[in-house]
C-alpha cells in the first residue's frame, strides 16, 4: 500500500456509504500505517448553510467521520479482506479541534482542501474485541 493514491472512486467501492456522506476524495498511503486523506469542499457545501452563518465552520463530526473513513481504508485489507462485517469508532479519547476548518482557508477559486492524517498504530492494552460473529472492527 506504500506510496499508493486511492481515488475517489476506488473509496466508494471501498467504503460503505452514499456518496453524499463519502467525506474522502483521494488518500495518500505513505506507509503501511500512515494515510493521509484529502477532501475538497466549497462554501455550497450543505453544511455551511446553517452551521455559524457568515462564518462557516465544517462541523467536529463530519471531521471525525472523516478520520473514521479513512481508518477503514488503512484497515479493511488487514482486519476483513472479505468485506463480511462493518467497522465502528469503539472510543475517541483527547480529541481537541485547534482551529477551524472553513472560511479562513477557503481560496479565491471556493475551495478549501480539508487534510487529515492518520496513523494507526495498535492499542496493546485495549486489543479489539470478538461480539460473537467476529465481523464487526472497532477502531
């Protein structure tokens, strides 16, 4: 997965959702367990409309949710290459949102490119639980 560029139609054949809620447009593997994820949004984005008005902010959870997206993209090959179960956020510890992600990055063209990282590394003290069916992954 090394220097791999996955596009955004790859990510929706990878992840589960509508297009309407793929939070991702292309991810950047630079290792096995380092991703970063890119998502390009404008002002028309239906969020902006009522989330801080004249300020437009693009809310923690659809940031999250993005986190979220792209860990399952770092994961799905390791913990269910045959695509049996779902993956679901079991905790989120110390999340803090330094600054906003909005209007003050947007360029002149409408478009802010909103940039995530993400590592995985694995929790040895809290190793991922079996519900049972062994198909669902808590990440």
């Amino acid at each position: 997965m090394s220097g791999e560029i996955i596009g955004v139609s790859a990510l929706r054949d990878i992840l589960p959702c509508r297009p309407s809620m793929l939070l991702l447009d292309r991810v950047f593997a630079e290792s096995e367990n380092k991703l970063i994820g890119l998502k390009s949004i404008s002002m028309n984005e239906p969020c902006f409309m009522g989330h801080f008005p004249g300020h437009p902010i693009l809310p923690g959870v659809l940031q999250v949710e993005a986190i979220a997206q792209l860990a399952e993209v770092g994961l799905w090959k390791r913990l269910d290459p045959e695509r049996k179960g779902d993956f679901y956020i079991k905790e989120l510890h110390k999340i803090k949102f330094r600054r906003p992600n909005g209007q003050c990055g947007i360029q002149s063209h409408g478009q802010e490119q909103f940039r995530r990282r993400m590592q995985c590394e694995r929790n040895r003290r809290n190793p991922p639980e079996d519900h049972g069916g062994g198909t669902d992954h808590a990440v």
